[in-house]
C-alpha cells in the first residue's frame, strides 16, 4: 500500500513537472508571436511614415508634354497606406494642369521618384533664399519662416508679394527676376506704397550721440527686368 502512494506520489510530481514544461514553451511561443506581430505592425508603420514625410508636399516638374513648369502634388496618405502592406503605389492627386489633363498617363512621377527632395517646393524656396539679402535692409535670410511671416518678393514693376502668395509653377520663372525681400521690409514696403500720404522720409538720422547726421540718397532696389519667352 505504501509502494503504491509512494508511485502515485511520484507520477503526480512528475506530470506537474511536464504540465509546467508545457505551459512555459506554450508563452514562449505566445510572446515570440507577439513580439514578431509587435515587431511587423512598428515595421510597417515605420515604412508607411516615411513614404507619407517623402511624398507630402507641393512639388514643381516640367510636364513632360509642354515641356513647362507644372505644380503637382502626390496622394501621400494613399501612398503611405499601401506602403504599410509592402506595395508601391504613388500617384498624384492634383496638377496644376488638371482638370483638363486629369486622365494623363502621369509620366512626371518619373521625375518626383528620382528626386522626391529636389523638386519640393518647400525646398525650392528654401533654397533660393539661403544666401541671399534683403533687397531693402540688406539683412541675410537665415532660417526661413514656412507659417507665418513668410518672406517676400520684389516685382520689376516695385510691388512685393509673399512667396506662398505666387503659383508654384510660376516660381521657378519669378526666381530669375524677382529680389528676395524680408518680412519686416514687406510688410513696411506695402504699408508705404498703400498709405504714401501717412509716411514721411527723413532726410536724416541720429548719430551716436543723438547728433543729426544727414542721410545719403539710397535709390530703391530694383529687380531685374522679366524676360517671357
Ligand atoms: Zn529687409
């Protein structure tokens, strides 16, 4: 009787034994899925931001039938959607010649997929004005400003407009003729042409030690002639 419960004794230990090898490998194999489905979905998502930050934006091609500048702008949520399933597919949502050419083969994409970077509008901007001065003030732009106090243009014919206020096709054209101009000059340059009658020139200054000092003629600064083709 005792050799009995001794063996029985024994078999239980044992089967818990194995009951515990079972249900560690059974949450092995639970937590190396979850990690891998954790690990797939951060994947994926990772991939689909980055197609959405490569896409986003308005960008500036040649249209490959005219030849001329066109504005499109790529359908960077659809993009980054079926990025997160491992497909390519990048298309464009607007153009600037759309909707009369909206059923066109979109042979551009060429030109955004072998630069995404380039053609970008933002960039094109921020480009053009790194480097340069004010026109006015003759201050150096630095960092440019994309939400508000946008930086401004000098027309050939004396009017300024803010860069965000020109068709993106046209920039690359305005960019040859046009002067860079800083916010603070836009704004007083407009203030001037609007309300002449409210802004008086002083033909002096003060000096250092409030001293008047006599202003030297400063011509306005002007921008180059346009040239249309
Ligand atoms: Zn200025």
């Amino acid at each position: 009787m005792l050799f009995l419960f001794t063996g029985f004794l024994a078999y239980s230990r044992l089967s818990s034994r194995e009951e515990e090898a079972g249900m560690v490998f059974s949450n092995l194999i639970l937590a190396t899925i979850i990690v891998l489905a954790v690990g797939a979905v951060v994947f994926g998502l990772t991939v689909a931001l980055r197609t959405y930050v490569k896409y986003r934006g308005k960008r500036v091609i040649t249209c490959p039938e005219t030849q001329k500048a066109v504005a499109v702008h790529v359908n960077a949520t659809n993009a980054a959607r079926k990025a997160l399933f491992g497909k390519s597919y990048v298309r464009l949502d607007q153009c600037s010649r759309w909707p009369e050419r909206q059923n066109c083969g979109q042979e551009c994409l060429s030109q955004v997929n072998a630069d995404p970077a380039l053609c970008l509008v933002w960039n094109m901007v921020d480009h053009w004005y790194k480097g340069k001065t004010c026109a006015y003030c003759q201050k150096p732009f630095t960092e440019i400003h994309w939400h508000d106090r946008h930086p401004a243009l000098l027309a050939p014919d004396h009017t300024c407009v803010q860069w965000n206020e020109v068709a993106p096709e046209k920039l690359p054209e305005v960019f040859e003729t046009y002067l860079p101009v800083c916010w603070n000059c836009y704004i007083a340059e407009t203030f001037r042409r609007q309300n002449p009658e409210k802004v008086l020139d002083r033909t002096w200054e003060r000096g250092p030690g409030g001293e008047y000092i006599p202003k030297e003629d400063s011509a306005a600064p002007v921008a180059k002639p346009a040239t249309r083709n």
